[in-house]
C-alpha cells in the first residue's frame, strides 16, 4: 500500500505538505499542490479512512436514518446528502429504521461506533429526551423533517402549515368548494399540520369540509395495502352522499394512488375529480395526468442539514443559526381543473 510517506520521498516535500493536499486544506502553494497531486495520481494513492480515524478519533463519514429508503421520498433524503457528503470528501452510511425507536437509536450507535460524528436522522417517532439527550454526545447529530424546540439549532424542517395553507388556496382560487382530504392519522405531526392547514384557509372563507369527507389511514407503513386504501378512499368518497370536486392528498404517493383508483371507478382527473399532492417527487411529473403539487424541497434540505453537521463538528465553526426553517412553494401541472365558483 502506497503510504504519505512513500510520496512525500517522491516529491521531495514533508509528508504533513502531501496530507494538506490529500486533505485540500492548509496553507500549500498552487504549484507544489499540483506536483504533489501529480505524484499521488501517478503512484496511485488511497487515502486510508481508517488510519485517519485512529489519528483523529474521527471517521469522515456521514450517517443517514431514514424510516425506509425503498420509498422515494427518503431516497431523496440519501441522494442529498450524499451529494453534500461528496463535495466535503465524506463517505456515506445509511441504515433503515421501519419507523422503530430501537432500531433507530441502533443505527445511530452503530455509527457512533465507526467513529461517526456526522449523523442525520429523519424521525418523526423517536423520543425527544432521548435526542436531547444524544445530542449532547453527538456533535453533528442533525434531525431533518423535525422541529424540537430544545434543539432548534440542529433542526432542518419544512413549514406543512403553510405548504397545506397554499395547496387549499389554489384550489379556492380556482372554484372548488367540496373538498376531501385523504391522509393518514399514525401521531406523525406532518398530517396533522396538513389537515390544520387546509382547515385554518377554507374557514376563513367561509367553507367547511364535510367530516365525511376526511378519510384517514392508521397504517404506519401506508406503502403496504396503499392501493387498497386508495381505493376504498374513493369509493367512499363517490358514495357517502357528500359532493366532491377537489381531494387533497397528503403526498404524491397517495394522491397517484388516489387518481389510479378514480380511473378505476370511470371518474376523470381533472375533468371530474382534481386531485392535489405534496412533496413534488420525480413521479409528479412523469404520472399522468402531470400531478399539481406542494414542493417540498427535500434533496436541498438534506443537502443543507449535511453541511449544518459538518459545521457543528468544525472546532473553528461561524455562528450557527438558531433554526433552520424551509418554506413550501406550489407547483401547478394538469391534475387541479378550474371550475365555476
């Protein structure tokens, strides 16, 4: 194995000179940091990730919790931060904790024992005392989609409030009336601020959702049965007496499986029923029809809280902000039908 010091003998410069270059960092003239590189490239050098940990008591590694990476949008989560991790130097770990306390608080220690000091994790289950308490070990333990008032600093989350707020005011402006929400109720505080949200607008002007009208899944893992959910949605809604022009989805998930099922019964979307979602995935628009949506601009968050870690690890670190707050925007495509107030 190639070592520093075999291309430091090389180049004819000290081997702390060949590890600023391999680090990018430190104070190395233009035209030595390119002989060095030439000289690492040529003698095919490999930094060795786990030397620099037993030096350092620190792995250049970012660990990434998420519920479960099958479903996009956590892989949206990996494919941000990983994107970030890349551009600092770092590698990336990624663990799957099903939405399980146990296994997430597992995965974090697993980490931990690679040395790992750059941790983000998306839970919306997890014990809050038990966070904060983790915190107090982990330098650059990040949290994204969760707000934790004892932890606003290492926050990175999204306003649903408001990103349901402007899902409900398109849908007014373009004359719907008879709304019906679709979600799911498993104590996760995203579907309750959505709901609230459309709630809090359409009172304002003067309309009600019909109680009917609200239909909720307490399945935790809602990608299991989603279509038989979706399905018996629609069939509920189509026949609980109650008109409908308009459903509000919790995410894109759903709401795709809600126009499937819709199709399914002989109902047309827009024309019939319009249909909106949240999240703003890759398969909004690639479905069709092309889905009008709530962006939720995950892959730059998880970029953002991957470069928030690695600024709490830094010993000579700016002040950090005391939140990290990230705001929704409307994406209109062809699923959302302008109808006569």
């Amino acid at each position: 194995m190639i070592t520093i010091k075999d291309v430091a003998r090389v180049a004819g410069v000290s081997p702390s000179t060949v590890s600023r270059v391999v680090r990018g960092d430190g104070k190395v003239g233009k035209k030595c940091r390119a002989e060095v590189q030439k000289i690492l490239d040529e003698m095919g050098y490999r930094p060795n990730s786990n030397a620099r940990a037993l030096v350092s008591r620190k792995s250049e590694l970012v660990g990434i919790v998420t519920p479960d990476l099958y479903r996009p949008f956590f892989g949206s989560i990996a494919h941000g931060a990983e994107k970030a991790a890349r551009t600092y130097k770092y590698q990336v770990m990624m663990r799957n904790s099903q939405n399980d306390a146990r296994i997430e608080l597992d995965a974090i220690n697993s980490f931990r024992e690679h040395g790992c000091e750059n941790i983000i994790v998306s839970s919306k289950f997890g014990d809050e005392e038990t966070f904060i308490q983790l915190a107090k070990e982990i330098p650059g333990l990040i949290f994204i989609n969760r707000y934790i008032k004892a932890l606003a600093n290492r926050c990175v989350w999204l306003d649903n409030i408001a990103g349901s707020r402007i899902s409900a005011e398109h849908l007014y402006e373009q004359g719907h009336r008879d709304i019906a929400v679709v979600s799911f109720d498993t104590g996760n505080k995203d579907q309750a601020d959505r709901i609230e949200g459309a709630k809090q607008f359409f009172k304002e002007k003067g309309v009600s959702i019909a109680p009917a009208n609200i239909i909720f899944s307490t399945e935790q893992t809602p990608e299991k049965g989603q279509a038989i959910f979706c399905k018996d949605a629609v069939y509920h809604l189509l026949n609980n007496g109650e008109k409908v022009t308009a459903i509000i989805a919790y995410n894109d998930e759903i709401a795709l499986g809600l126009i499937n099922a819709l199709l399914d019964c002989g109902k047309r979307v827009p024309e019939d029923i319009s249909v909106m979602g949240f999240d703003d995935l890759n398969i909004a628009e690639n479905c069709r029809p092309r889905l009008t949506t709530i962006r939720y601009p995950i892959v730059e968050m998880a970029e953002y809280a991957t470069k928030l870690s690695l600024q709490h690890t830094e010993r000579n670190s700016t002040k950090i902000k005391d939140t990290h707050l990230f705001m929704p925007t409307l994406v209109e495509r062809d699923s959302v039908l302008k109808i006569s107030g």
